[in-house]
C-alpha cells in the first residue's frame, strides 16, 4: 500500500463529524473534496490542529460534476506530487430525489475509481495504490424504506469485485476494497427524519429507529479503523469489510462459483 509511504490521500465527502482524529499515520497528506464548504474547512482546520499545516488541502466540489472531479484528482497530484490512497466517501440519503441519490453513491464513486486508476495503475504507467468505495450493511438487508439507496451500495460492492479482479488479472499494482458499515453517528443518520429526503417512505421512520436501537450505532472511530486495515494490508482486494455493532470488523464471504 502507499501507508509506508506516508500517502498522498484524497477523501472524496469529508464527513462533519472527525473521522480524521482517528486515523493515525506516520507523514499524513491529504486532499479533502467535499461540496459543502464549512465541513471541508473545518475537516482542513482540524488536520492542521492534527499533523501541522501545509499537509492538507481542501478542494470543495461537487463529485457528480465531473469535470470538477477531474480537477480535484489532478490539484492533489499537483500539490502533492502524486498520489496512493482513494476513499471514495461521499454519499445521500434522498429518496425522493432518486436519481441524485444514483449519481452521488454510485456514478460517481465509478468515476472516482477510473479517475484513481488513472492516476495510480501501471497500466497509465504510475506506481500503483490502494482505493476503498464505501457502501452499507443496506446492501445485506431487507429495508423497505431505503430502496434506492439499497440498490446504489449493492451497486457499489458489484463494481468494486469486479474492478478488483481487473486489477488483479492485469496487474494495475492497485487494491481495491470495499467497506460496508452499519449504522454510523454522523449527520446522515439523522435525514429519515425528513419528508424532503424520504418521500414517501417517511412513514417507515419509526421503524428506521427502531432498527437503530436494535443493531446500535458504531462510531467513525471504528470506520477509521477498518479503513486503515483495508489500506495496509497487501493482502486485501475485493474483500468486502462489513463493520457491524454485533462483530465489529468482519469480513463477506461468498460461495464459490459453481458450473
Ligand atoms: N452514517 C451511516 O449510518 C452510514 C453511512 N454509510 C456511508 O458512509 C458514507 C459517508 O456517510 P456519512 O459520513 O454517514 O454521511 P454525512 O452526510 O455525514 O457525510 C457525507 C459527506 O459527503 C458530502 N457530499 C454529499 N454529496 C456530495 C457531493 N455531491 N459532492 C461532494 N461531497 C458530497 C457531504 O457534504 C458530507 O460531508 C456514505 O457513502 C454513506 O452512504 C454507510 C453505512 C452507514
Ligand atoms: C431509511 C433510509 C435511510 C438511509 C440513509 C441513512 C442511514 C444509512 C444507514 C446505512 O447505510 C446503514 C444501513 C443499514 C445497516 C444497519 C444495521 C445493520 C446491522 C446488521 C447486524 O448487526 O447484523
């Protein structure tokens, strides 16, 4: 992985609630890309609080714009000179804008893919590199009032094997996993509450509650540290980490394929 190496990251959707306090890295430099401006400046300020200033950068854009996304990729290599490390983060809960909900969870965490191989892969002659994709205990489960966002972070798991298989067969020097947490106390959790991000599907917000009592709510602090074993361990492509309350750090397997 590039951990030895210290990085350079780029976190796409920084998350509002500190999930960086928890990573612990020897030389940290990281781009932060997210759409809203006082979370990447905050997320910014506490990395200088952190590591010291001039290791971080915050680059606001909005991910399913992808020219932008573009330029947030190639700003991170110009300041860093290169880059080891893709988390592909950001993501909605909005079932009424459906279609959003696509092009932030799951279009654009593909673009955020080619975009890291273009910049990681031997194949674009670079030095190789580690990406996560971030999709949800949702993908395991039957959940009536998230139908979307379910079909999105299935989406995500499929993408991900499959790319890592690609990697594997034509040796991009690149690891790609995915990461499926349950339930996680940040800001997202608290939109079923809202008819604007739930439609319809607002009256299953009792129920949704009643999930959370049932399976608990993990801290990002456990997040960062399934992130941080999905990066440094060279053993890991395609695995699927499903981060539960109940088992904590676990992996998905699957059945072999039969003829
Ligand atoms: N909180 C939870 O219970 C769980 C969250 N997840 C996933 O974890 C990831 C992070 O979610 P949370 O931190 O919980 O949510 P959050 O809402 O706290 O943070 C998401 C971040 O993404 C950014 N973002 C949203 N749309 C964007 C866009 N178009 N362009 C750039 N940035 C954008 C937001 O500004 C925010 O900073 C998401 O992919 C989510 O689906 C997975 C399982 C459980
Ligand atoms: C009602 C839709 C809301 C969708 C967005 C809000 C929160 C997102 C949460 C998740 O992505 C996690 C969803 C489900 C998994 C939760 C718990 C499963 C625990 C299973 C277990 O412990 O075995």
């Amino acid at each position: 992985s590039g951990l030895q190496r210290g990085g350079p990251w780029i976190f796409l959707g920084a998350q509002g609630q500190g999930l960086f306090q928890d990573f612990c890295v020897p030389v940290l430099q990281v781009a932060v890309v997210d759409l809203n401006k006082t979370v990447g400046e905050q997320c910014q300020a506490q990395l200088d609080a952190e590591f010291g200033e001039g290791r971080s950068v915050f680059i606001q854009c909005d991910v399913t714009h992808g020219d932008a996304l573009r330029d947030a990729f190639q700003r991170t290599v110009d300041q860093f000179g290169r880059l080891d490390i893709v988390i592909n983060n950001a993501g909605i809960n909005n079932e009424k804008n459906w279609e959003k909900t696509i092009q932030v969870n799951l279009t654009s965490v593909i673009k955020g893919t080619y975009l890291a191989l273009e910049h990681m892969s031997k194949e674009y002659g670079k030095q190789g590199g580690t990406i996560i994709n971030v999709s949800s205990m949702a993908a395991f489960l039957h959940s009536p009032h998230q139908p979307v966002y379910t079909a999105t972070k299935h989406g995500v798991i499929g993408f991900t094997r499959a790319m890592a298989d690609a990697a594997a067969q034509d040796d991009y020097g690149v690891r790609i996993n995915v990461l499926c947490p349950a339930f996680v106390d940040t800001p997202l959790l608290h939109t079923v509450e809202e008819e604007d991000n739930m439609g319809k599907f607002v009256k299953f917000k009792d129920d949704f509650k009643q999930s959370m009592n049932k399976f608990g709510v993990l801290q990002p602090s456990l997040i960062a540290e399934g992130m941080m074993r999905l990066i440094s361990d060279p053993s890991l492509n395609g695995a699927v980490m499903k981060i539960t309350c109940a088992k904590g750090i676990h992996f998905h397997t699957y059945e072999p394929m039969s003829a």
